[in-house]
C-alpha cells in the first residue's frame, strides 16, 4: 500500500469509528495531509501501523456528574477524559467546563495535544478531558460540589506519574482548587504534581497564568524575526479578552506593537490609541461585564456587535478565543488588509479553509501546536518543580517558557527546510516534528 492511499485509509477509518464528531476528524486530517513526506522516508511507520495506533485513543472515560444547586435541585452533567498517547510521559492536557463540551471536541483537543506536547521536548504525552458543566453564572457553592463530584469519578484515573489534568476554558484557579482539594480527600495524600495550574502558594508556577498568551507572542515574534522585522509599531488585533489574549495584549505591548482590538462573545472593540490594558484586566477580570462597557469606559473607542474583529485592518492577527473562529472569509479580509502573520494562540482557531487562504496569499502562519504550546510547556516546568519540592522565580520561569518557545520554532523551520524544502511552512514543520518524536518512542516501545 501506498503512502497516500495509506493515509485515506486511516482517515476513512477514523471517520467510520467516529462518526458525526466533526472537530476531531478535522483535527486529524489536518495532521495527516502532512505526514506524507516523513512516512516515504520511514515505510517501518506504515508497517508498524503507527498512524492508525495514534488516531485511536489509549483510554476513554466518560462518566455521570450529579450535583445539586443552590436551590437543591438535582443537576446531571456529562465528564469526559481522554488519555489518547502515553508514548513520551503521562497523559497531559487540560480540563474545560463548556456547554459545548462533547466526546468530539475533547477527542480533537487531546489529538492535538499529543503533538503540541511533543513539540515541548518536555516527556509528556497527550490527554484532554472537561465536561459540558458551565461554572458561569454559577454561586462558589455550586462550582465547589460540581468539582467534587467530578473529581470523585476523575480521581481513580489520574496520579502524577499516570495522567496530569490542568486548567483551560471555564477552569481557572478556583476550580483546581476545588479538584485538588477533592482529590486530596480521596487519595489520602498531598500529591501537587497530579494537577498543574495551581496557585503559587501551594505548588503552583509563577507565570503559569501568563504563559500561553507569552508563549504564542513570542513564537510570533521568532516567525516576524525569521523575515528581518518585529512587533514593533505593528497593528495588531487579538481575539478574545481571556486569560490568553489579556496576556498575549500584555507581551505585544511589551515588544513594542500595539494591539488596537480585542473581543468576546458579544462583539469587538476597536481602540485606534492601543487596548488600555488596565481597564480591559479590570472589567473581564474583576467586574466581568461585557466588552461593550470599554467603550462606554473610553469613549475615544468604538464597540460593534456586528461583524467581525479580522475586518479591522492589521499587520498580526492573533486568534485567542476558540476553535474555527476565522473562516474563509475572515482569512481574505485579512489577507486583504495586508496581514503579515496569523499566529493560532487557541487550539484550532482557523478552519481549513481559512488556513488555505492565508498560505496561497503567503501570509506567515503560526499553527496553535506550536505557536501556543507555552501553556502547557510551563505546566511540565510547574511537574518538575512539584517533583523537586521547588519554587521558581517568575523570571526564571518566564526565561525557561521563552527558550522553549524559541527552541519550538526552531524545530519548525528545520524540519520544514528538510521535508518540504521552505522553513515558512510551519503546518508542515510543526506536524511532521511532533510526529516524529512520538513515532520513535512508539516503535521503540512495541505494538502497545
């Protein structure tokens, strides 16, 4: 069998085992349309079935959360984790508490994750999990016994040298604290390193909360490097007012850019003088009210509840929020625009489409594998602090974040020059490289 038809195969089969999970099965086409080059020059792939082992999941659990709310009534929730590649460490890979949590989207996220993970160089492998449970709006009360509940089905799969869950959308530090704590209870032990994203106070990372927003900027910045230019003077628009496109916001400021807009669910606004930073921190994180009170706020700036951010002319678009939220037609308002980069700080942010737009216009792209691989690479730094009983200065961790993002893009460009002959095809690059390291732990492993 053929590399190509090889690879239809797996796909097919994919498809057939998974049906109607739309997310996962793009997330594995977008991997696997790249894979060709390395598995001509690798057939022992082929023979040793390493695609079709990666695409099927070493473990899923799905389990009932009951809980009951304030009013006591009776609430039933749906938790999922996903342990999909345990071939270069324990699973790793986020929690998130959405509404549109399902089977597909947390199979997509922890697929992902298996390379981004990989890309790190850290010795994690790749899982996901989460629940369609929405902590907004939601008493203290409420979001604590939905985390107990949930942790008392989690707790038997998980441990620090098994599977070590983190934060991601809708599971911030409460909500670790309130798994951790549960946890605890259960296990009988005090064992930091089974989840990271824990406050500093008691086995947290320093720059945690900031490391994906840090780590996408400075991925961009390496890429803007690579053509002879920087952030500086740029324009540029950052999607979402999370935790992510606050701390992406924070390091463009930082490196000279200027970010003139930002959204949320509601709408986007547009501030021509730069995102006042302070006043964006203080009404999504302290008063967490809608972005339209910016421009109530500043009145030097515009909000719209219609449209789009990409129709905002800019140099960088960084994508924040979530998965597939450029389409093809946000891709060629971008590309129209003049946009130099689109670097994916969210997993998936760019359908495939809109990723097809920007490479034929040849605009620089940043795929989330790789561009926002910080987050989680400072979760492995906050495992090997919990392992030594050790806490890093923010500056140390940040300095440690930093050289692994540079390291990352570095794999990029070199596996891009080898197998497709232009350091600029970062889909490629990060693809191919994060592949390759979990191939070679699997085939040296065995068939398991």
């Amino acid at each position: 069998m053929d590399v190509s038809t090889h690879i239809e195969a797996v796909q097919a089969e994919v498809r057939r085992r998974n049906p109607g999970e739309a997310e996962f099965h793009q997330a594995v086409t977008e991997v696997l349309s790249s894979l060709g080059p390395a598995l001509e020059r690798h057939p022992e792939y082929v023979r040793g079935a390493v695609v079709d082992r990666l695409c099927e999941p070493e473990r899923q659990v799905v389990f009932r959360v009951p809980w009951v709310d304030d009013a006591g009534v009776v609430r039933v929730n749906r938790g999922f984790r996903i342990e999909f590649n345990s071939a270069l460490g324990p699973y790793k890979g986020g929690l998130r508490f959405h509404p549109s949590v399902n089977l597909g989207i947390v199979k997509f996220l922890g697929f992902e994750q298996i390379f981004k993970n990989a890309l790190t160089g850290m010795g994690i492998g790749g899982g996901k999990g989460g629940s369609d449970f929405d902590p907004r709006g939601r008493s203290e009360g409420e979001v604590m016994r939905f985390c107990q509940s949930f942790m008392s089905e989690l707790y038997r799969h998980i441990g620090e040298r098994t599977d070590v869950p983190a934060g991601d959308i809708g599971v911030g530090g409460r909500e670790i604290g309130y798994l951790f704590g549960q946890y605890k209870r259960l296990a009988n032990r005090f064992e930091a390193g089974v989840l990271t994203g824990k406050p500093v106070a008691w086995g947290g990372s320093h720059a945690r909360t900031e490391a994906t927003g840090y780590g996408t900027v400075v991925f961009a910045q390496e890429m803007l490097a690579a053509r002879g230019t920087g952030f500086e003077g740029r324009r540029v628009v950052v999607s979402g007012s999370g935790n992510v496109a606050l701390y992406a916001i924070e390091k463009v400021h930082a490196l000279g850019g200027r970010v003139i807009a930002c959204s949320d669910s509601s709408g986007y606004v547009v501030d021509e003088d730069g995102i006042d930073l302070a006043l964006l921190k203080e009404i999504k994180e302290v008063r967490r009210e809608r972005l339209s009170v910016y421009a109530e706020r500043k009145p030097a700036a515009r909000f719209s509840a219609r449209g789009t951010l990409y129709d905002v002319p800019c140099e960088v678009a960084l994508p924040c929020a979530t998965q597939n939220e450029i389409r093809r037609e946000d891709a060629v308002a971008l590309a129209k625009n003049g946009v130099l980069a689109v670097v994916e700080g969210a997993n998936m942010p760019c359908t495939p489409e809109a990723v097809e737009v920007l490479r034929e216009a040849g605009v620089l792209f940043g795929p989330g594998k790789a561009a926002n691989a910080g987050g989680v690479a400072t979760s492995a730094l906050e495992m090997q602090q919990n392992a030594a009983r050790d806490r890093w200065t923010f500056e140390q961790t940040e300095d440690r974040l930093a050289a692994v993002m540079r390291d990352v893009h570095a794999e990029c460009r070199r596996t891009a020059e080898e197998y497709a002959g232009t350091p600029d095809d970062y889909v490629l690059g990060a693809n191919i490289a994060g592949f390759l390291r979990v191939a070679d732990a699997m085939q040296a492993q065995g068939i398991v």
